[in-house]
C-alpha cells in the first residue's frame, strides 16, 4: 500500500535515481506523441483517398456524358441539320463509285 501512495504522491520523481524515472517518462512521452501524429497522418491519408475516389467518379461520369453527347453529333441527321442552317443540303443522287486502274510495268 505504501509503494502505491508513493506513485500516487510522485515520490518517484524526486529520488534519487528520479533520472531514469524521467528517462523513461520523456521517452514514452515522445513515443506517444509519434503514435498520435502518425494516426492523424493515416486518417488525413483516409480522406483524401475518399476524396479522390469521388473526384474519380465525377470525372468518369463526365466522360461519359461527353462521350454520348460527342455520339449524338456525329450521327448523319444531326450533322445534316446543322448544315442545314448554311444552305448545304444532303444529296438525292446516290454516290458513284470511281474505279483506278494502273498498269503494272515492268
């Protein structure tokens, strides 16, 4: 019981050998504090990654949005209506194909 009073007092501290006590006391101080820093780094680590994954499905959905929008006007009725507006029209008269022939010579 008396040995448990003296910690309760800090009777440990100011014995004479009270420098290792200290010893000990700052070093565990300082591991506690590295621990402590360490975990706010791996939770700062944590949101970000949260963040970024957001950021990812955003951007990813805009691609895609881009991507059908992009399709929408390559399709031939659009690009036909939007040169429309200057006069070009499609033509009535199918496509003919041409034909090159080259002579080989040897």
């Amino acid at each position: 019981m008396s040995k448990f009073n003296n910690i309760l007092k800090g009777k440990f501290l100011v014995d004479e050998d009270a420098f290792k006590n200290w010893r000990m006391i700052i070093f565990i101080s300082v591991l506690a504090l590295i621990m402590i820093a360490s975990s706010h780094r791996a939770d700062e680590k944590v949101y970000e990654i949260a963040r970024l994954k957001e950021e990812v499905a955003e951007l990813r959905s805009e691609a895609v949005d881009s991507r059908v929008n992009l399709w929408k006007l390559k399709t031939n009725s659009s690009v036909a209506r939007a040169l429309e507006s200057r006069g070009i029209k499609p033509s009535s008269v199918p496509p003919k194909k041409i034909k090159v022939t080259t002579k080989e010579t040897d």
